[in-house]
C-alpha cells in the first residue's frame, strides 16, 4: 500500500457494490464490498488504511448526485445565500433541499444576472461520512461524470463526448462552469446519436462555435463528420 503523504494523488471510487482505488503510486484496484444492513459506506478491506483516504478525492457515480445549472435575476454572486437557493431549488427544480449537502458556483451576466451550478450529495451520504473514522479523511468530492470530462478540457467553450464500452458521457463547458453533463447507455445507433444531438442542444451547444473534445469510436467519428462539427480528440481502438 502507498506511503502516506507520499505527494501523490489517491482516488477512492464507490458505486453502492464495488470500491475502488487508485494512486498514482501503485496504480488501480477494487474490490466487491458487502455492506451491512442500514450503511451506506463500506468497511475498508483489508490492507487499505484510513490514513490513505488522507486528502483522497472520492468519486461518486453522477446519477447520485445533484447537479442543476440556475439563471436568478440578481445583479452578483455576492447577493445569493444559501436561504435563497434553497428556496429557488425548492420552489422550480423540485428537490427537498433538506435532503441534499450543497455546494455552487456562480457568475455575473452584465445582461441577465447571475448563472451558476449548484453540486450536491444526498444529507445521509454526507453524515455517514461524518460518522466514520476512514471516510472523515476524504478532503474532495466529485461525480465520477465530472472527473472523466474534465480531463478533456483545455479551452472555455468546449463539448465532451468521453465513450466507453456502455456508452458515453456527453457535457458542455462554457464560460467558467459545466452547462450540463449526461450519461447515455447503449450501443452506438440512430437512436442514440439523437438522444446525443438532443442533449448538446439543450445544454447550448453550438456546433458553429464549439469544438468538441473526447474520446469516441470510429463509427462515431463519422457520426460527427456528417454534421460538420470540429472535433479534436481520440478515436479509440475497436
């Protein structure tokens, strides 16, 4: 097992059934964890100490979490509290924000107020963390979508297509926040490439002033050629 503040990043992955780790120092492992009955968290296996989580960053998969992008007609960020935001979430996006540890991030539009993301993870995840002694080292927290569109992104006005053998991750990042994220399943067909165009478009995807980044397939390569969008990534081996 790695030496603890080696310098090197650990990253500590749980789906509800596998855990998984990587450092940058001995690379990646898991395994399949049983949980007790009315846990949310697993009891580390063996051989991986609490003090590795020290400063970890863990992955959550992005479909438990909650991720919204607000418009609020204020003129900065500085006029929003969280009594606010929790009103704004309660009231148009339809979540008990008593149920949700938040987190955001917004920014002023000279035009139309302030646009943002609010991130959260479910109020239970979060005390269960609290309530054990391994899980209070973690230090960050990122959706597992997050995390793998992320590492595409090297310039402001940029869309993500990260495939994969399941299907693919699709997000737009423009201005300084990601405008959406979206996991899509299944194989590479016409049904698909629609739900992929539909969802670009409702995150404001503009093929004329976008490049698109990834990693994807031939066949979806040429997917994109047909539409005349730029894309400036990886095609993946078969």
């Amino acid at each position: 097992m790695a030496t603890i503040n080696d310098g090197k990043q650990t990253y500590i992955y749980w789906d509800g059934q596998t855990l998984a780790w990587f450092h940058e120092g001995n690379g990646l492992e898991c395994e399949v964890v049983a949980l007790d009955d009315e846990t949310l968290l697993p009891v580390l296996p063996e051989g991986l100490t609490p003090e590795l989580f020290a400063g970890a960053t863990l992955l959550l998969p992005q479909e438990s979490l909650l991720v919204r992008t607000l418009h609020l007609p204020l003129k900065s960020p500085a006029m929003l509290d969280g009594d606010m935001l929790l009103q704004e979430l309660a009231d148009h996006v339809g979540i008990d924000p008593d149920a949700w540890w938040l987190c955001w991030t917004f920014h002023s539009d000279a035009e139309s107020g302030i646009h943002g993301t609010v991130f959260g993870i479910p109020e239970v995840c979060r005390q269960a963390m609290a309530d054990d002694d391994a899980w209070r080292h973690i230090r960050h927290l990122a959706g597992d979508g997050w995390h793998r569109v992320q590492a595409h992104t090297t310039s402001s006005d940029v869309a993500v297509l990260d495939q994969d053998a399941d299907g693919l991750f699709i997000a737009l990042h423009t201005g300084d926040c990601w405008r959406g994220m979206r996991r899509l399943n299944g194989t590479m067909d016409n049904a698909l490439w629609s739900e992929v165009i539909a969802s670009l478009q409702a995150m404001g995807f503009d093929g004329e002033q976008h490049r698109i980044a990834g990693q994807i397939s031939n066949e979806f390569q040429s997917l994109l050629q047909e539409q005349g969008w730029d894309w400036q990534g990886v095609i993946l081996d078969d």
